[in-house]
C-alpha cells in the first residue's frame, strides 16, 4: 500500500467531512482544493488495493480508517 501522505489542511478539511460540518458553498476555496485532493488520493489507493467494495459507501471514512491504520504501524 502507498503510503498515505496529508497536510494539516487536508486533515482538517477531511475531518470536518467525517463530522458533517463541511460544505462546499460555504467553504473556502483553500478548503475545497484540500478536500478535492483527499478525494484524488482516497480514490486513487482505493484503486491501487482494488478495494471498490471493501470502500463501501464512505470513501472519505474508509480512507481516514486507512489513515489510522498506517499511523498506528
């Protein structure tokens, strides 16, 4: 597995998803670039490890558990 490389913004940006307190017409355009970069990089490992179903309907939750996986390595 790649390993999984974020910013503080893009951590910042990928939690307040999780917590339900992003939204896009009222982020910042810093914040949308951030969060469309977790994307490209959650989508692009999901691909990477085949892993479609395993991603479920949460790609943004599976990656951060991936996230978490690999830190505590």
């Amino acid at each position: 597995m790649s390993t999984i490389r974020l910013n503080q913004k893009q951590k910042d940006v990928l939690l307040k998803q999780l917590n339900g307190k992003y939204s896009p017409f009222f982020a910042s355009e810093e914040d949308q670039i951030a969060l469309n970069e977790v994307i490209n990089m959650a989508e692009a490992l999901m691909f990477e490890l085949d892993a479609v179903e395993e991603s479920g309907n949460d790609l943004i939750a599976w990656f951060w558990n991936k996230y978490q996986e690999q830190a505590n390595q």
